[in-house]
C-alpha cells in the first residue's frame, strides 16, 4: 500500500465509522488499544487466545475475520513480526495497518515529543519527563516506558514524552510529534529488520524532517550513522556533545552543560558516565523546546535519581558495591559504562549473559583483558561467547546462571571482603532464555544479592 499521512488515515478511519477495527497481540500496548477503541465507542476485536476477551490467533481466524467481516484497519502490537499471517493477509486485502502509537497519536492533540536510540533512550525519556515536571505537572511518560501511550492519549494531558522503540515505529506512519530525538545507533535488533540501514530506517521514522516547526536533537556522528545529511533536513536540527559548534555543549571538567539559552551546573547530577552527561544533554534541549524555565530544569537536574536496572546501585556491603544493570541488553549499552571504569580505583566483577545477539564482541573482551576483574558468563550466552572469551583465561567462568556465579562471588567476599569492589549485573544480552523480561532478570539479581551479602552497612 503506498503510505498515507496521519491526517489523511484519520480522514479514511471516518469515512468508515461501521466498520471494526482489530487489535493484534494482547499484550500491554495491545490491551491499551482495545481499552482506547472501546472508550471511543468502537467494538474491536482482540486477537490473543490468552486474553478473556480474545479470540484464537490462527490464520484459519485470520481469513475467516478478514474475509468475511468489515475491518477497518489493524492496529498491531509492537512485538508482532511485520511477516505475521494477519498482517499479510491484511495487505493482501488492502486493509490499513497501524501501530499502537499510530491509534493513540491520532487521539491526542496536545505537545509530544519523542525518544529514540540504540541505548540510553529510556533514561532520556524519564529525564526530560523529569525537568517537564515544575512547568507540566500533569506531563506524561510512556510509549515504550511506564504506560502505554494509548492508555492516556483521551485524557487532559499537557505533554506526553514518548520513549519510541524501534519496533513501535517501523510500523508507524509519520507521527508529527513536536520534538524528537535520536540518540546514537548501535548495532541491535538486527533479527527483527535484517540490517543496519533497515534499522536505522525505522529510527528515522521519529523525524519530521520537512517540518521547518518540529525539533529534531542529535549528535552529529548520529546524524552521519542514520545516513542523512545535514542540509538536507529542513526541521530545526539541535545538536549536543563537546563539540564547540553544538546547541548543548558537554564541558565535563567544568561541571556543566551551556546551551544558547543558560549554562546548566552538573555537579548535582546523580547519574555517573559520560553517557549520561549526553543523554542529559539531549533532555535538556528537548525540554527548552518546550520552552520551560532555566531555573526550573536546573531545579530538576538536581532531584533526578535515575531508573530501576539502569546502573542501579542498590546496595553496599563492608566496601562492595551491588549495581543491577539488567536494563542493558547489548554490547553498546555495557561498553558506554565499561569504558569510564576505573580499574585503579576499584575490582570489577561482571555478570554478563542471556540470549546473545550475535554481536561482535571483540572491544568488550579487549577491554576487559586491560581491568583487573573477574567475568561471569551464564545463560545462553556461555556457550556462544565461549571462543571469544577464553582469551581471558582464568579471569572468566561459564556458569549456568547467575545462582551459581553469586555464590562463588560469596565465597570470595567470605574469604577477603576486598573493599572497592564493585559486583555488576551488566548482561549485554537479552534475558530471554531464563527470564521474562529484564526486569525479572534485574529483580532475581537484587533478591538473591541480598539474600547472600546480607550485611548491609
């Protein structure tokens, strides 16, 4: 189908009012869509055997449903595989397809900006949701963090800051959002898009780069991954890092973040690394997009405490330091804390593994052949990676799971207690092979952690 513009599927989606809409995959943003459809009048169809209110997921129902029914159009799930038998049905019959965020987008009339990028995105999103908050109470955060975007997208809310995942916009049509943001780009999620450029292609997909009104905010090494050049976007293109000529200039030694409107103190700041120093750098500039004080966003700068199983330090124990990192699920995401380490300062125990990504692990092994540290591989992961990581010889071990590498790391604290250690959960894996979702991952780590370093100062 050529692609139509959000204003004009608004327009067909009228013309159609008899018609039902179908929403594939019943998971959270899946269910927000049918809670949306159904608080505006509609009758949708769900399609998610588990749900009480679904029906099978079957291409037998599938061609029975599109065949035989008036469909509007499908609203699919971001986990739902662009190949999945509804959906190629669907275009065979010219039914409309959109995404969660499309439904929600077309019920919402006020300020949105949205965050994207290989790592990082999540922090950026509650950050700038954060400095939002003195001007906007009532601003909202969502999209691919804390609630879906259609569980609010019918409400009174000023602002709504959209973390905006690859998957939610390969599917989406051009959101018009006011502001949007790309962090960096990293190789990931080359299973689901088959390769760089297609994944960058779906990143893209946040810019409104003919709009002279919508903010686009990046960095110039970015801009040149995703292919695109400078002079041709014709949106307002805000730049951060240390360079000179950037819109958010990171001066690390000097404490602070000058943009062209007030220079920003860090010294407050909680969040280590100087990743973080970009990801503020960009939240910064998205939240003077918006027009928000100085004073106020520096207020909020300072009361920012960052995000559960991003580099959560959540306990210490007679010198030792427990930081659940179960949030990174790739190599670019451990690398941009591993880099800053310092190995004279402080031991490093890594706990890495999952499901790998089939990722080129060369700068990770080469990095830590140079910390003093111990490695603990488990899951999926300690079998794929066991070529590359045997170079390290008796400074990795290939465990089962993370039981078995926390109780040799007790057995090691019971013996010395070396102070300065630092215990890290940092996988550069997906944690689906043993677990849920991340956040499970995360959870089991800190559980058992405090359960077997008990002693808490």
């Amino acid at each position: 189908m050529e692609e139509v513009s959000q204003l004009e599927f608004n327009e067909i989606s009228m013309e159609k009012t008899n018609l039902k809409s179908i929403v594939l995959g019943g998971g959270i943003s899946g269910k927000a869509a049918f809670g949306l459809l159904t608080r505006l009048g509609e009758s949708p169809i769900l399609v998610d055997a588990k749900d009480p209110q679904g029906i099978l997921d079957s291409e037998e129902e599938a061609t029975k449903i599109l065949l035989c029914e008036n469909i509007k159009t499908i609203v699919k799930s971001p986990g739902i595989s662009p190949s999945h038998p509804w959906l190629v049905l669907a275009r065979e019959r010219g039914i409309p397809i959109q995404s969660e965020i499309d439904l929600a987008r077309s019920k919402f009339f006020n300020k949105i900006i949205g965050i994207t990028g290989t790592d990082g995105k999540s922090t950026t999103t509650a950050l700038t949701h954060h400095l939002c908050l003195l001007d906007f109470p009532k601003a909202q955060l969502g999209g691919n963090i804390g609630r879906a975007f259609s569980e609010f997208a019918d409400k009174d809310i000023p602002v709504a800051v959209l973390e905006l995942s690859s998957y939610q916009l390969e599917d989406s049509l051009p959101l018009d959002l006011d502001a949007s943001a790309i962090l960096n780009l990293a190789s990931d999620h080359l299973e689901r898009h088959g390769s760089m450029q297609k994944y960058a292609i779906a990143k893209r997909r946040i810019i409104q780069e003919s709009n002279p009104q919508h903010i686009f905010v990046s960095k110039r090494e970015t801009i040149f991954n995703l292919e695109l050049k400078l002079e041709d976007l014709k949106c307002q293109v805000k730049l951060f890092g240390d360079d000179p000529g950037a819109d958010a200039i990171i001066e690390a030694e000097q404490l602070r973040i000058r943009t062209k409107i007030a220079n920003y103190s860090i010294q407050n700041f909680s969040l280590e690394g100087y990743h973080n120093l970009e990801n503020l750098a960009a939240s910064i500039l998205l939240a003077e997009s918006l027009g928000i004080q100085a004073t106020n966003i520096q207020t909020q700068i300072e009361s920012f405490q960052g995000l559960a199983h991003r580099f959560e330090k959540f306990m210490r124990s007679f010198g030792w330091t427990f930081v659940n990192d179960s949030k990174s699920t790739n190599v670019h995401s451990l690398m941009a804390w591993l880099k800053n380490f310092n190995p004279s300062s402080s031991n490093l125990i890594l706990l890495m593994g999952g499901r790998s990504k089939s990722e080129d692990m060369t700068s990770v092994v080469t990095t830590l052949m140079n910390i003093p540290c111990h490695i603990y591989i488990f899951g999926e992961a300690r079998v794929h990676w066991r070529k590359e990581f045997n170079i390290l010889r008796d400074k990795v071990s290939f465990v089962e799971g993370m039981e078995e590498a926390l109780v040799s790391i007790k057995s090691i604290w019971t013996k010395t207690k070396q102070e300065n250690t630092w215990v890290v959960l940092s996988p550069a894996c997906a944690s689906f092979d043993q677990f849920k979702n991340f956040e499970e991952r995360g959870k089991h780590f800190k559980d058992l952690s405090q359960i077997l370093f008990s002693a808490v100062e």
